[in-house]
C-alpha cells in the first residue's frame, strides 16, 4: 500500500505516521508489516503487509480490515492499494514444490539483486 503523508515536513514526521499506522496494525490484526518503497521520500511511505491462515477468506477480511484502518488515517492517504492471496493449497501440498514456484512471476535473481523490478516497474 502506498500512504501520502501531506504535513510530513521532515523524514521524522513520515517516520512518526509510519510507525503510529504499524503499531495501530499490529495490536488490532494479525499481521506484519515492512516499508518495501523509498525510505527518503518524506510525504509518501510505501507497506508491505502480510498475514497467513489456514483459510484464504480470513486473509482477505484482514487485510480489507487493513485496508480500512489505512483509509482512517489522520495524518494520511491511502493513495494505492494492491492486495495478492497464495493457496497452498489443502494442508499446504502445495508447498511442498518451494513456494517460488507458486508465487506469479517467480524470480531466480540472486539476493539482493532486483534489477530485473526496477525494469519491470520502469525504473532504471
């Protein structure tokens, strides 16, 4: 998810709503939650988010109630979204195959090496 921070004078304004939204998060819903985008942008702070269950539907509703809780920011936009549910199917059979291979568009890139995103994403 992306959050616009629009009083965020300072990377610590950005850093304070960040983490007040991660801490609100976590003590209300299952999940985990990293900054994935730029970190040097101060009005604008791009989430990861993840949760797992044994049942996709309860995945859906936590992260619709995330969804939610982002929207009701006081200090920020939910300005984009994009959620993803993996099955692994009944009892996990299907993990046992690695989990890269059933992730959409899996990568074979050493850690640490994205160039192959930024080009997808059309960055350089």
């Amino acid at each position: 998810m992306v959050l616009q921070i629009p009083g965020a004078r300072s990377l610590k304004d950005r850093r304070q709503v960040v983490k007040s939204f991660k801490e609100r998060a976590r003590a209300r819903l299952p999940v985990s939650i990293s900054e994935v985008g730029d970190v040097e942008r101060h009005q604008v702070a791009t989430l990861g988010a993840v949760t797992v269950a044994r049942d996709s539907a309860y995945c859906v509703s936590v992260i619709s109630q995330l969804t939610e809780l982002a929207s009701s920011l006081p200090d920020g936009v939910l300005a984009d979204v994009r959620t993803e549910v993996l099955s692994f199917g009944e009892g996990g059979e299907g993990i046992r195959g690695g989990i890269e291979s059933r992730a959409e568009g899996s990568r074979s890139n050493p850690p640490g090496d994205f160039a192959d995103l930024a080009e997808k994403w059309g960055q350089k």
